[in-house]
C-alpha cells in the first residue's frame, strides 16, 4: 500500500496465475506487521496480570488477582453504599411519612420496581393492571375491595386478602337468580330496581356488600355501584359468581381469588398498633415478645412492604 511503491511488473510473484491476474509476492504492510507484533506482546501481558491457564482446580491467578466475582461484589458495595442512607432512613419512617417526604417516596417507588415485578406482577401485572378476565384485582384505579389508604394496602399485603361470597346455587331458584343479576347490572348504571333490591335484602346479600351496595372494605366484597368490575360485567360471569361464589368451600366451581400473605409477623405487629393506638396506648411501648413468637412466617421484610405499599399507592388509585 502507502509504502509498497513498486509497480506489478517490479515484483516476484508466487508462481498462480488465474485468467491473466498474477498473484504477487509483496511483503506485508509495516504497520501491519507491528500491529499483529504488538497484539502478540498484549496477549503475554493479559497472561501474565489475569487469570489465565485453566488447571485442574481453578486457573491460574495472575499478578493483579482480579476476578469477575471480586468486580461484582465491589460494584455491589458501590450501589449498596449510595442505597445504604435511604434504607436505613425508610426503615424508621412510617409509610405515611414516605408520602409526605418527595425524596424519600422517588427513591422507594425506584427500588420497588424490580420487587413489584418479581413478586407480584404474575398475578397483578407490570404496573398493578393484570390481564384481563385472570380474576386479579386492578391495583391502579381507585377501586378498592380492601380499602386504597396506605396503611390498608400495607395490611392486605402483609396478611394476605381472600374475599369469600357463598355459592349461591342451592339457596335461589332460577327467577331469582334472574332478578339479582339484573339488580347488580342496573346498580352499576345507576338504574333503580325494587325487586331486585328487595331480593337483595332478604336474601342476604345485603349483610356483606352493604344497604348502599357498595361493598364493605372488612370482607373485601365488591362495589355494585360503580362500572368497575372485579371479575365481569358480562351478564354469565355475573350469574357464574352468584350460582357459586368466591372461594366457597364446598362448590368446584366456584372462583378462586386468594392473595398471598407476604409477612405474618407484620400483619400481626400492624394490628397490635392499631389496636394500641385505639385503645389510647403508646404504640411504641408494646412488648414484642408478648406479641410474637419469633417463628412467623416473613417472605418479604418489614421494610419491602412498605415500599411495595407505596408503589402500589402511587398507582394512581391511593386514598
Ligand atoms: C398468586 C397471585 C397473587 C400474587 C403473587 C399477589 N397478589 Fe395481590 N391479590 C391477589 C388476589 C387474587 C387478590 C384479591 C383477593 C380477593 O379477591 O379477595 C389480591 C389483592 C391485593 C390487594 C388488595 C386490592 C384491593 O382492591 O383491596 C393488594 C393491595 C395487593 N393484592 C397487592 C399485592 C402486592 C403488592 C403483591 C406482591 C408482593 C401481590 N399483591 C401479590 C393475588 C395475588
Ligand atoms: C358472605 C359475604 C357475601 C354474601 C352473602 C354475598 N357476597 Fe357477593 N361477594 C362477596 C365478596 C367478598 C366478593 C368479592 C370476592 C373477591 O373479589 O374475592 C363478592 C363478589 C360478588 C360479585 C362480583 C362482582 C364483580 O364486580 O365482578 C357479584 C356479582 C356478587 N358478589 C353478587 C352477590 C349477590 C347477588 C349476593 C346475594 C345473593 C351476594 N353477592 C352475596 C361477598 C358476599
């Protein structure tokens, strides 16, 4: 090239010919050679300061003892030191002051993310919106089956819900049945229905989703008088839950709508506190080793929950 002057008919040639072209017997360019030199020295140098000859237990160490595990932990160690001031602020801090502290609610719905995914979002869906018709509540709209303020999310998270309507099939005949799935379908456009309300009333139903239908947040039993639907508005699904309800023991096939519990020992401490504060007491002067027995079960910490239970908050929908 740049430093190969010589013309074709100047230079020896390697003896192939093909249709008239010569193959030509020119040297390599210099800084060809220098580089494919200098790669050579670099492989010796990388030999020498990394890990490098595999033996029968391990490999060789080099002279800098780099590994890839060691550069993982320090990164690790990086991360853990800028986290390390938050989550120990966020432990002592109520759910409720997270709200109320812009930096501290940034920092825990950014690390929730990869919590909500991988334990909730099976079920819920990236975001609290689960797939259509799998029978999970949508956690961003502002229905709540259990109650949308911060401390009930907490609790549903904690203990675990699972919302329980009777089936229905043996208690009603088949006009009744007629007339309650039409009482709820007109309870949500907001239509009046006296016969409907009527056998709403004496047949029970009434007792767990409220004289107002609306629901009752204790039992987590559904709002008939919004266009939120907790499983469908179809006219079948709504005679499917009335025939056989929800987690109904005896009935196969009725719905199945359990929400697992996260951590036994803070449902137990959430109410203990409650149960303090209502009763005029310090919260902060309970004796945990009357209350607990060391041996509850705890799949996410105290911590995770709380920040699990803000994200959720701020999916739109918290009260
Ligand atoms: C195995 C599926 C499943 C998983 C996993 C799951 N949930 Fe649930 N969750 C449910 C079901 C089902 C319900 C509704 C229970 C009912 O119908 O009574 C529910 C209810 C809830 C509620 C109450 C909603 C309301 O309207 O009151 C909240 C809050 C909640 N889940 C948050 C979470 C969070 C946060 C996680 C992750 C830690 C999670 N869930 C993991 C199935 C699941
Ligand atoms: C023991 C309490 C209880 C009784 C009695 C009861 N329900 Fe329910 N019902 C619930 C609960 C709890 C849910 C929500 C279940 C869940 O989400 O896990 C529910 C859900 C429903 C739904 C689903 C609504 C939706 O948005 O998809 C319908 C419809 C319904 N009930 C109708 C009735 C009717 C009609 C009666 C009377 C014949 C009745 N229920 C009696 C507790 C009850």
């Amino acid at each position: 090239m740049a430093a190969n002057k010589k013309k074709p008919d100047q230079v020896t040639d390697t003896g192939h010919e093909w249709d008239g072209i010569r193959e030509l017997n020119n040297p390599c360019p210099r800084w060809w050679l220098n580089a494919l030199y200098l790669s050579g020295l670099l492989v010796v140098v990388y030999f020498v300061l990394y890990p490098s000859l595999p033996l029968v237990n391990g490999s060789t160490k080099g002279l800098l003892g780099w590994t890839q595990i060691k550069e993982y932990k320090e990164d690790l160690a990086k991360v853990e030191a800028r986290r390390g001031p938050f989550e120990k602020k966020l432990a002592m801090m109520t759910a409720e002051e997270i709200l109320a502290d812009q930096e501290m609610l940034n920092y825990a719905i950014g690390s929730s993310k990869v919590l909500f995914g991988d334990n909730c979002a099976a079920c819920h869906g990236m975001g609290g919106t689960p797939v259509e018709g799998a029978g999970y509540p949508v956690l961003a709209d502002d229905d709540w089956l259990f109650g949308g303020t911060i401390n009930e999310i907490m609790m549903s998270i904690a203990n675990g819900r699972a919302g329980m309507m009777p089936a229905h099939a043996d208690l009603l005949n088949s006009e009744e049945v007629d007339q309650l799935v039409q009482f709820v379908i007109d309870s949500s456009k907001g239509v009046k229905n006296e016969a409907g309300l009527a056998l709403y009333n004496t047949k029970g139903c009434v007792a767990c989703h409220g004289a107002d239908a609306k629901g009752v947040k204790a039992m987590g039993s559904a709002n008939f008088t919004d266009k939120i639907w907790r499983f469908s508005g179809d006219e079948e699904q709504i005679r499917h839950t009335i025939l056989h309800g929800v987690n109904a023991a005896n009935d196969p096939a009725t719905r199945i709508a359990v929400m697992p519990q996260w951590s036994e020992k803070l449902a137990i401490m959430i109410e203990a506190r409650q149960y303090a504060i209502e009763e005029d007491e310090d919260p902060n002067e309970i004796d945990w080793d009357d209350e607990l027995d060391g041996d509850e079960a705890e799949r996410l910490t105290e911590t995770e929950i709380k920040k699990l239970a803000v994200y959720v908050h701020q999916f739109g929908g918290g009260q």
